[in-house]
C-alpha cells in the first residue's frame, strides 16, 4: 500500500519529446515506472525510447489506457495541457512545470474542482512511491520503501528530508512534492488525508515554507484528525518580507504568512516542530520509534 | 513585478478609471511646468518611490502657489525618502508625480487581487480609507467587505453591487463606482495583476469617485505576455547585484546586514539554509537558488556575485543534488574559483546524484575548499568562519 502511485500505474508524459520530458521520462522508466504514452501535439506516431507517441492525451489514454499524466509542457501552454488530462478524465495529472501564471492556474483549479481528477503540483518535483512508481524529477536512488509518509512544498528540501531518515533507517511509503506556488492542485490536508488512511503510512514529515496559510490549516487538521506522529519543518525564518523568495509562493505578505507564525501553529496542534533542519532525522527517529516499532 | 503610482494610473486611464490630472516630472522644471499646466490650486507633489508610506515619510505635498510647487519639488527629488517600508536606509526619491488637488468628502479603500486559497478573485472594500487595510483588517475586520469572483465566470454586476451597497454609496455613485469596479476587474484580469490598491478610493464634494492613489504588482510568471509592462522596470529601485543576478536568471535577494554568503539549489532548502546559518549564529548576506537545471555558467556567476559583496566573510554551498548533478555543480564552482579568486573561506556541502565525483573534483582543485558532511556540520564550520 501507499498513496495513488503504486505499480498499476500507467503513465502518459506530457512533453515527452522535449529536452526535459524526454530526460525525466527515461529517468522514471529506469526507476520502474509503467510509462505507457508521450503526447506532443503534431509528433503522434513517432517514439520515444519505445513509448508511442500521440497527438493527444484522449487519444493516448484510448490506446494505452494511462491513468496517470505527467507534465513538462513550458508555462504558457501549461495550464492548456492540465486541462486537456482533466478533460480527458485522467484520475491523477502530476504538473512539474515551474512559472505557469496565477490566473492560469485559477482556471486550472475552478474546473478542476469540477472533475474527478486530482492535480499534483504545478512547480513541483513530483510523487514517488518507493520501489514501484516515480512520476516527476526526484533522485530515485535516495528513496527506499518503509512508513513515512512525506509531503512537501519544496523539491531538494524534501530530499534533504529523504536523506536523513534514510541516515536512521526510515524508509518511506509515498513522497509528495505539492509544490512552491500559490495556487496548486493538492495541498497539505489532501495528502494528510491519504496517509492517514493508509495502513502502510505509519508516521508523517510535512515540511512547508513561508507564504500562505496552508500549514496552519494543516496544523488545526491534524489536531482533530490524525492519530499518526507528525513531525512539522518550516522554511524561510529568516526571509524578508514582501520579498518572493525562489517559490512564487513564499512570500510574507505583510504579517501573514511567517515562518513564527507556521511554528506556533504546528506547536499549538501538537505536532513535533523541528526547528534545526540538521536535526530532522533524529528528531524523526525519537519521534517515530513507537509508530515504527 | 513593481511599478510606480504615476504608471499604474497610466492603466487605469487606459482602462477608464478615473484619476486626478496631472502628470509625471523628473525635474524641478518640469514640476513646475506640469503644475502651470494644470491651471488650478492646490497641487499636489507626489514621491514616486516603491514603497508605501510615503505621505508619513514627508514625500507628499500640498502646495498652494506656484512658488510652493517649486519650493516642494526641489526638496522632494533627490531627497532619501524613509518609509516602513523602505527600510532604514530610505530610497532616493529620482522622479515626482505632480497633480490637482481635489476637495475630498470621503476616502474609500478598495483593493483586487487574485486569492490564493480560493483560487477566486477578491475584491477587498472599506469605508475605513486612507488607513494601512493589515491594521484596519486586524482591529476591525467587520469593517472590511470581501467579494469573492470565479476567474471561469468572471464578474458580473451583482458582485458591483454587493461591494457599493456595502460601502453604502447611493444613487450616482453606485453608478460610477459599479463600472469602475467592472473595468479594475478587467484590467487585474487582462494584465496578470497581482494586487491592484487603490488607498484612498475619494469621493470628491462634487459628487465624483476618483482613484487618488494606485499601486499595482504584477505576477512575475506571467510577465512574458506583458511587453508594455516589461518596459515600465525601473532599475533605480533594484539592489544592482539583483538586477546582475536577473540577467542569468538566477534567483538573488540581498539581505542588509547579512555576513554568509550562501549558493543553495532549491528555493525551499535555500531559505532553510539561510535560517541554518542563523541559528549557527552568523547572518546569511543573501538568497540564491541556483535552480535545479542550473549550469556551470550559472554557479559561475552566482559565485561572483556573492563574493563581489564586501560584507561576505565567508560562503557555504550547500546542493542536494538531483537534477543538478554534484559533479556540474563541482565543476562550476571550481572554474568560478579560479576566474573570480576566492579571499574568503568557503564551506561545500554536497548529496546525491554524483556525489563522490563531485567530491573528488574539489579536492584535486587545489584550492582551499572546506568540505562539510552533512548540514550541521556545515552550519558549524560556516559559523567558526563567521568568528573569525
């Protein structure tokens, strides 16, 4: 078990033929993922490393039956491109273009609220079920499967994350990257959801970043819901105001949105806050050992 | 992306947003000119800075003869304006927005933007205008009236409605105020805007609603469809190593009083690797997320801007690699080293995707690189450095 990748999955890349597609394509293949279409519009019939190619999403999921889409299209075609898998009725669409404009992406979530499908990220490295399925552009080889559950606004911190339970011997069931922009598919409370449905899911690391209220809705979640150990990071203490910071998501908008403020209110929820990134994996391994015993 | 009063009232006009007349100057001369232009008293002479707060600060005047224009502009321009939100060090004031004077019977705030946890667009109105909205929204919140738009229907008169009825305007200020919702809407839609302000929103004793002030932000991401818009940067408000870094498309945010430099890919470990030199207790001199396809070229130059810094006493490079592979970043920071010249000590930092070649380059270098093995040591070692 884990949560919505696992090895019946079947991928269909966006943007399979550009320079990245193709590169992160392989990469996930390599690692195991069933990638069973590409779609760029005009090069349907061609192939890449041996996966077909299709001139649509629709007509790829017809012919292969993908039930995952992975998306490299550049910003301005980007919000066409989710909105072509949601329309084709793609169950799980995993966004890991960086820039899509916010109006575009509000488009994006109205209709997709609409539909059954669920949109990981934009801007953001992707999902990864240990052993089974990587959809997006993470260091498969640091990964190894366990109980940890790890959901994350950010790319090369949630491998830091990664990194250092793996130092203490923790494995993990599913990685989530949602991404670093204000406007995106799946948020924390989605993921926390799911792990806390999961029976593989014994334990949970939620790192997130300034900007945006998401943490602290998160936080007031798991105080009424989740049972399973939760150990809380935040990025960004030490980040100027009204300033973007890398993630067109992190920025403290006046007084809303610090660093302080997430803390308090992972604190106040009774989550384990690690407030030294160097200690997050033998924070994690305390705060764990009866969870994973 | 910021722009200035004078340029954001350019668009409402564009869009048929009323705005007081007037005009911008870069000079006292043309202060003065613009001022005789307008024919009436008094004028009014505004700092153009990108910040808030600048009536507080002393950039704003009402000057009710000629002489008064003249006597405001030159003591304006050229003036280090400090406001909350300029910082200690203040901003050259370098250009003036110079307009007519308008009998005010109310001022109104009004604000639009895109929402981010509704993904909805927001109009923000109160009758409390002329305040800073955070103070107002943090004493008095029922002051404060939200209209929520979908960005698939748009906005339709009803939502025109609920926010006039709101402010209690009545008869033909509803009508006025209701068209020019309609068209800020438009113009926040049309140009990817990310906060349009209007503080204060007046109605005049002759029974008119004018925008007296504007400001408008722009969403970076979506900058490559706004041509006109690109132009309007203005330099002058930008730290020069931001405006370098810009160039190769690095992400690099200066931080005053800051004595680390720091090189990070990611923007998530970047910040948290800001806030690890913190807590070793030394303070980072900047951001800079060399992103995760970045190449040799790019360290290079982020490399180089980080040591041109005077304040820097020391750098830590801190890369996880993923797609950013250890050995290019290695590579990078070595050839980087050896143009620019290292007089500072620099702590490396390396994980994942080709690691141990990464490692093998810096120490074939022969340059005096100090390896850390993971982050805490890494904040340990940069901290020693900063103690001297």
């Amino acid at each position: 078990m884990s949560i919505w990748v696992d090895r019946n999955t079947r991928l269909v890349v966006q943007g399979i033929t550009g320079r990245e597609g193709q590169f992160h394509t392989i990469n996930c293949k390599n690692y195991g993922t069933n990638v069973v279409a590409g779609v760029t519009p005009g090069k349907g019939g061609q192939s890449v490393e041996g996966i077909p190619v299709f001139n649509t999403v629709a007509k790829a999921v017809k012919e292969t039956g993908a039930n995952a889409a992975m998306v490299f299209v550049p910003p301005p075609f980007c919000a066409d491109a989710i909105l072509e898998s949601i329309d084709a009725g793609v169950p799980l669409i995993v966004a890991i273009t960086e820039g899509i404009p916010v109006m575009d992406m509000m488009k994006v979530k109205n209709f997709l609220a609409k539909s059954k499908s669920r949109l990981i990220g934009p801007n953001c490295p992707g999902i990864i079920t240990p052993g089974q399925c990587k959809i997006g552009i993470q260091p498969g080889h640091i990964h190894s499967p366990g109980h940890v559950g790890i959901v994350s606004r950010s790319g090369t911190l949630t491998y830091e994350a990664v990194h250092q339970i793996q130092q203490f011997g923790m494995g993990q069931s599913t990685v989530i990257g949602i991404g670093g922009d204000p406007v995106n598919g799946t948020n924390f409370i989605d993921c926390l959801t799911a792990f806390n449905a999961d029976p593989e899911t014994k334990a949970i690391i939620m790192v997130g970043e300034i900007g945006g209220s998401a943490e602290e809705e998160a936080a007031d979640f798991i105080k009424k819901n989740v049972k399973k150990p939760v150990i809380g990071f935040i990025a960004g203490l030490t980040a100027p105001p009204g300033r973007r910071m890398g993630h067109a998501g992190a920025i403290i908008s006046g007084s809303s949105g610090t660093a302080q403020g997430k803390i308090k209110a992972m604190r106040e929820a009774g989550l384990t806050v690690v407030e030294n990134l160097g200690e997050m994996g033998k924070i994690a391994k305390d705060a764990f050992a009866a969870a994973l015993k | 992306m910021k722009i200035h009063e004078f340029q954001a009232k350019q668009l409402f006009q564009k869009y048929g947003v009323p705005i007081p007349r007037g005009k911008a100057a870069f000079s006292v001369d043309e202060a003065k000119q613009i001022g005789a232009e307008l024919g009436v008293f008094p004028v009014v002479v505004k700092a153009q800075i990108h910040a808030g707060g600048r009536g507080k600060g002393g950039g704003v005047k009402l000057a009710k003869t000629a002489a008064e224009v003249e006597k405001y502009a030159s003591s304006i321009l050229g003036m280090t304006l400090v406001t909350h939100q300029t910082g200690p060090e203040g901003k050259l004031v370098k250009k003036l927005l110079i307009e007519e004077g308008l009998p005010i019977a109310k001022e109104l705030y009004l604000s639009v933007l895109p929402d981010r946890g509704t993904a909805k667009i927001v109009f923000m109105a109160s009758e409390a205008g002329g305040m800073d909205i955070e103070e107002v929204a943090a004493k008095t919140p029922e002051k404060i009236i939200k209209v929520y738009i979908d960005p698939l229907v748009g906005m339709k008169g009803y939502h025109a409605n609920e926010l006039a009825f709101g402010l209690n305007l009545t008869g033909d200020l509803v009508k006025q105020f209701t068209a020019m919702a309609m068209k800020l809407y438009k113009m926040c839609v049309d140009y990817d805007c990310s906060l349009v302000e209007i503080n204060p929103l007046i109605l005049t004793k002759d029974g008119r609603v004018i925008a007296l002030d504007g400001k408008i932000n722009f969403d970076d991401n979506a900058m490559y469809r706004h041509k006109d818009i690109q132009e309007w940067r203005d330099l002058d408000e930008e730290d020069p190593s931001e405006v370098e870094a810009s160039k190769y498309e690095l992400n690099y945010i200066k931080m005053p009083s800051g004595n680390i430099g720091n090189m990070v890919n990611g923007a998530g470990l970047a910040m948290a690797t800001m806030d690890l030199i913190q807590q070793a207790g030394a303070a980072p001199a900047n951001f800079l997320d060399v992103g995760g396809g970045a190449s040799a070229e790019q360290v290079e130059n982020g490399f180089r801007i980080i040591l041109a810094d005077p304040s820097v006493k020391g750098v830590l490079i801190n890369i996880f690699g993923g797609i950013l592979r250890c050995d290019r970043l290695a590579n990078g920071v070595v050839e980087a080293a050896k143009k620019v010249g290292i007089k500072v000590p620099v702590v490396i930092r390396m994980e994942g995707t080709n690691v141990e070649e990464g490692r093998s380059i810096l120490d074939k270098s022969g340059l005096n690189l100090i390896t850390a093995k993971d982050v805490s040591d890494a904040a340990q070692k940069i901290a020693a450095v900063a103690k001297g």
